[in-house]
C-alpha cells in the first residue's frame, strides 16, 4: 500500500455539488478569511461507498472538516491530539476552486519525507506564530528524517512561507489539487500547500478526513 496515492475523477459534479450544499449548511468563520464546517457525517456517509475500497484494513473516521479558505496553508501535521491512536491516512478531498488566469502548475499540495509523531501542529520555525487547534513547533528537534539546509523546490513552491520554516523539509511528493481526484496520504507525513494564489487562485474548497485503525 502506497503511502502517498491520488485517485483521480473519481467524484463527478453531482456529487461534489452535494458536499458543497452540505458545507454551506453549518458553515462558521473561525478565522479571518477562513471557514469550517466539523459537522462530516454526511460526507463520511456519502463517500463510503469509494473510500471503502480506497484504503484496505479496519479503518474509521476520527476527525475531519470543510476548510474554505483565502490563504494558502503553511507546514503541518494532523495527527489529532490522541496519542494512543492508531493513526492511520488522511484523506483530502478538492471541491472547488476559484481562479482567474490559471496555472495549474503552482496549485499543489506538498507531502513531505519529515515525519510527526507529536500533536497535531503548525511547524513555524523562524516566525512568532499563534497557535490555533494545531499547536507551534519552532524547534525541529522531534522532527524525524530531516535533511541538511532546505530544499530548492520547496522554496520555489512555497514563496507564501519564511524560508527558515522549509529548514531540514524535503518533498515526498508535489500532487495536483483537483476537484474530482481524492487524495490520501499517512497522517503522520508533515504537509504544506503550494503558494496557490501565485496560481491565480483566489480562494478553494475542500473537505478533510483523517482516519485511524481500529
Ligand atoms: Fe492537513
């Protein structure tokens, strides 16, 4: 079993148009220039029927939401903050995107080789950031399997982030975020976006899910 993999067209209009309904339904602004919607037992129900033959084992859905957002993500890790969890992947899924002049090329999603073991965290080295529901990691100590210096793709891809984050980051894979595809990859992988808006895209939809092994 892949531990990065990208199922693609999967989901056809309808559906996705089902999802998006379903996200405006209980949707709440938490942060500026961001929306969420916890509520994913619809989703969880509506996509079973393909996500039960996507990943193998006995898996469940723990945790999850709708993000819309206007700003691109920055370096993190959603392992949740139960530590005697079997964590297993994290599922995202592309609902829509709003662009102008678009270059696909520069819309991605960034699994790195780093892996996390802690809780569920933003990893800001070299910034004074907040934390959120994910806390702050500014000492890469814990962080496992870094490299020497920063990665130059990484750089170019990432022109959103102060470079001293990307410190000891390499890039696992760089997969394209479309609405349609599914994408899954081990919750315990360190993940960042692209810098999409440099991609003419102004604002995207998508829906998580993160599952464990029973
Ligand atoms: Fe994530």
């Amino acid at each position: 079993m892949n531990s990065v993999f990208r199922l693609t067209n999967v989901l056809d209009k309808e559906i996705l148009q089902e999802l998006i309904n379903d996200f405006q339904e209980n949707c709440t602004n938490t942060y500026p220039g961001r929306r969420f919607n916890v509520d994913i037992n619809y989703a969880v129900k509506l996509l079973n029927p393909i996500l039960k033959y996507s990943l193998p084992k006995n898996w469940i859905v723990d945790g999850g939401n709708y993000f819309e957002t206007v700003v691109p993500y920055r370096l993190h890790c959603d392992t949740g903050k139960d530590r005697t969890k079997k964590l297993y992947y994290n599922i995202v899924i592309p609902l829509k995107l709003w662009y102008e002049d678009y270059n696909p090329n520069l819309n991605k999603l960034i699994i790195t080789d780093q892996i996390w073991n802690g809780d569920a965290a933003f990893f800001v080295k070299g910034d004074n950031a907040l934390p959120e529901y994910n806390i702050c990691i500014t000492d890469y100590e814990q962080v496992e399997n870094k490299i020497e210096g920063i990665d130059n793709t990484l750089l170019e891809l990432c022109t959103h982030l102060n470079p001293r984050n990307l410190e000891g980051f390499s890039i696992k894979k760089v997969i394209d975020w479309v609405p349609g595809d599914i994408i899954f990859f081990r919750r315990h992988y360190i993940h960042t976006t692209s810098n999409w808006r440099s991609a003419g895209v102004s604002q995207k939809l998508g829906l998580s899910l993160f599952t464990s092994l029973q």
